[in-house]
C-alpha cells in the first residue's frame, strides 16, 4: 500500500460540479451583507419579520430518559409513569384537526403531509379563497422558497420561459435562472402587473425571434408584493386571469404576505380576494407560507392547486425532502391551536400581526415625509407587508440627462452608504424585458426597497434622517 503524503493534493473541484450547480446563481440581495456589517449602519435593507410577531415564547420538549421511549396509547411503549417529565396526554377529540398526535407528525408521512394538518389547511383554504372548482388539493411544503422551487422544476425545461413582475423577487430570479428558465419581466403600474402589457407580450409572442414557446406561466407576488409593496385590487386580478385565459397560461401565486395587508378596521376589513378565489379553470397554484405569520425558521408551508398539477409538483418533493418535517407540523398545530384554530386566526390573530407591520409601515412613511426631501423622492400608496417602494426622482436630478438614469442611481445609493443607511436598489429586482422606455421613462423606473419591518423607531427615524441628507446632497438642494 503506498503511504499517504503529508503534503496535501490540491483538488480542482470545478470538475466535480453539475451544470445546475455551476449555474447556480445567487440572489443578489446577498450582496448588501458586506455594507450591513460596517459599524453603524443602519439598515432597511432586507426584509425580515419583527421576532415580536412570533408566537412562542419559549419552548418544552418532553424527552424521555435513555431507554425509556415515549409514551403514546396504541404503540409498544412504556407506561407514562416511567417517565420525567410526564407528558400530559389525552385521546383526539374527532374532527379537531389540530390535536396533537406525536406518533403520525414523527412519523414519515405521505409526501403530501399529515392528514390531520392537511385537514386544517383545507378547511383554512375553503373559508379565506373558497376556490369556485372542486379538485383542488394542498401539498405541504418547506416554506414558500422550496414551494414555489418545486412547481417551476414540474412545469418548465431549460430554455423555457417564464412570465415575472418588471420588478421581481431576487428568490425566485435566482433559481430560475439556476433552473435554465428565461425571466420575462411584465410592467407595473401603481395597481401591480399591467393586464393588457401582458397581453401585448402574449401577443407580439414570435417563437423565431425569443427562440422559444410562448411562456407556459406567469408567477407573481399578489399582496404587499417583494420588491413593490403592492397589492392587486380584485378587479385587475380578473383582467389578469382573463389574459391568462386567452393564452392559456398558469399562474403561480407566490403569496407570503397575505396576511400582512394593512387592514384599517381590523378583522371586520375584508382581505383582498386572492387569484385562487377567482380561479374557475384550476390554472392558479397558489403558495403559501408560515413565514411571516408564525416564524421564518418553522420551514412549514403549502401549496393550493388542481390535483392533477400538485400531483406533479409533489413527485417533486418525493425525491428532495420526502415529506414535511414531523417537529415543525407539531409545534404549529399546537400553535394554532392556542390560537382557537380558525376563528381565532381568522379573528384575532392575524389583524393583530397585520396591525404590528401597519404601524410601522404607516411610521416610516410619516418620517420619510419629514425627513426626505419631496423633490428627490415618490411616496408610493402604503398597502402593508414589509416593503416600501419608494421612487427615486432621476428625472429632476441635476445631472439628467446629461448623465445616465443609471449611473446617478448608482451614485445614490452609494452616497447613502457613505451616510450609513442601507436599502435595496431596484436593479436588484429588475427582470429581463422586451419592453422599450425612453430615456425619460427608463428614469422614472428607479426605486429603492426600504423595509421597515425590523428597526426600532429610533432607527428608523435616524435612517430616514441619513437618507434625506444623501439625497438632498446629491441633488444639490
Ligand atoms: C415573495 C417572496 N416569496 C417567498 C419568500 C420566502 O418565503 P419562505 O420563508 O416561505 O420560503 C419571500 C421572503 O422571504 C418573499 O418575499
């Protein structure tokens, strides 16, 4: 056997990789992390839930001792007075969806998820989006980034595209790009996606000159949307649906902040109709998350759809992550359990976290309205989530046109780190396009994404400050 030299081999591992890990492609939000660390910096710049709207306190895991194993009724095990702590038990109350059952959410489940948690969920489904078709299914997932990964790997091939906001979430741009898929970003206006540029897209569509079949899908973020802090009214919704009708595409809606619009009157304000609830073909796949209402780290959500198209998407999973994780399912259903299942969700719960998010999304508006200067920003119309949109006014700045729209906001934002604020620049987000805007409209499409879900106030207020005086340096006020 020959010995192993000391000195180590060095190993080109490029030539281990996949051409999907190759082309992986990272989100470049990623890219602000360096800024953030730099002392003082106060950042706006990613979107996180505030650790106050999570609803645990402190967790209690009844773990028997070594050679002791848990007891559960019906299964070989030992007597529950064996065991320290003692696990309160008591048998399932039929119907209750909710009710702990240890023994089917530790166990490997169908790919699809607990029985018992799918019950809640269809149930949820049914009273919020009321679908008007009958097959539809749900299928747990790990969160909305794993959802809505699995339904482009069922729905496209390399080379395919795909329809996508004009300002788009760098988590879905990313791995679609990873996946092969061709973005083609749809404008915007103030009510969202612009139904008739999508149906000018759909119809202009020349396979010879994309390279490609008309796009089989268009995935978008309905509510208080990542990065346009929009949410669709229902009306333009339909437009949308109709378009989506005529040329017979999907649509995949990646909905994590739902439950985050602002809601003026509570429980007793309606939430906006989600495309599910206006969905009479089955052509929608709706994604939803526990992200932003119960914790980012519960990696639990679903997905809502025709079963012949989630059929698909979950043979998907099958092969990933095999089913949901047993730990997550339990801790939520106890979670929504507390709450009062439905009606407490319904009724308290969720106005109470949209209301966290409305207050300090209604704050940063008052501050940047103090402390900004009018000339140099657009306040867009708040409707919650965690994200505002707020437009730069290129066209007025001193340099335009003589400099590029680019150019100066890259100078802006760069003039703002120096004043130790962070936020995201709307490049980050731009998606491919078709679309052609003179030089005057190219300018008015620039943005920066300010979240306001995390500083405390003081920082808001500081950062609001540090923006305005950037700002109003760079156009010479
Ligand atoms: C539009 C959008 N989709 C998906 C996600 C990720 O959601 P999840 O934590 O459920 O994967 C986010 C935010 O983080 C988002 O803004």
């Amino acid at each position: 056997m020959p010995s192993i030299d000391p000195a180590p081999v060095k190993i080109d591992f490029t030539k281990y990789f996949s051409k999907e890990s190759t082309g992986r492609k990272r989100s470049q939000l990623k890219e602000l992390k360096p800024y953030s660390e730099i002392p003082g910096m106060i950042s706006f710049g990613v979107g996180i839930p505030h650790p106050s709207t999570w609803p645990v306190n402190g967790m209690t895991l009844s773990v028997p001792f070594a050679g002791k194993s848990v007891y559960i009724p019906g299964h070989e095990s030992r007597s529950p007075e064996d065991m320290l702590p003692l696990a309160p038990y008591s048998d399932p109350v039929k119907g209750d969806h909710l009710f702990p059952d240890l023994a089917g959410e530790l166990q490997y489940s169908a790919t699809y998820g607990t029985p018992h948690l799918l019950g809640w969920i269809k149930e949820h489904i049914q009273r919020v989006h009321a679908p008007p078709y009958q097959d539809w299914v749900n299928l747990c997932t790990a969160g909305n980034t794993d959802g809505v990964d699995a339904v482009m790997r069922a729905v496209f091939d390399r080379g395919d595209y795909m329809l996508v906001e004009e300002f788009a979430y760098p988590g879905l741009l990313s791995p679609a790009a990873t996946l092969g898929i061709k973005c083609l970003g749809v404008p915007l206006d103030t009510e969202g996606l612009v139904p008739e540029a999508l149906d000018e897209i759909l119809t202009q569509w020349d396979e010879k000159e994309r390279g490609g079949p008309r796009p089989k899908m268009l995935v978008l973020v309905p509510t208080c949307s990542n990065p346009a802090g929009v949410t669709i009214p229902v009306q333009r919704k339909r437009e949308i649906y109709s378009v989506c009708r005529k040329w017979d595409v999907l649509i995949c809606e990646d909905d994590p902040y739902c439950f985050l619009q602002i809601r003026p009157d509570g429980a007793n304000s309606p939430i906006v109709p989600s495309f599910l609830s206006v969905d009479t073909d089955g052509r929608v796949i709706r994604v939803d998350s526990f992200s932003k209402i119960v914790a980012p780290g519960s990696r639990l959500g679903w997905i809502t759809g025709h079963q012949t198209l989630v059929e698909k998407i979950m043979n998907t999973r099958e092969s990933a992550t095999q089913c949901p994780s047993g730990f997550s399912i339990a801790a939520i259903a106890a979670i929504l359990r507390a709450w009062g299942s439905h009606e407490g969700f319904e009724k308290k719960y969720i106005p109470h976290i949209s209301d966290i998010y409305a207050k300090r999304c209604l704050l940063m508006i008052d501050l940047l309205k103090k402390h900004v200067p009018s000339a140099t920003i657009e306040l867009p119309e708040p409707s919650g989530g965690m994200f505002l949109w707020v437009r730069l006014k290129i066209e007025s700045h001193p340099s335009f046109p003589s400099e590029d729209a680019e150019v100066i906001s890259k100078r802006v934002f760069k003039a703002m780190i120096d004043e130790k604020v962070l936020m995201a620049p709307s490049e980050f987000f731009k998606a491919p396009s078709i679309s052609t805007w003179t030089k005057e409209e190219e300018a008015k499409r620039n943005f920066v994404r300010i979240s306001f879900s995390l500083p405390p106030p003081e920082q808001m207020e500081e950062g609001c400050r540090r923006m305005g005086r950037a700002l109003a340096k760079e156009w010479k006020l």
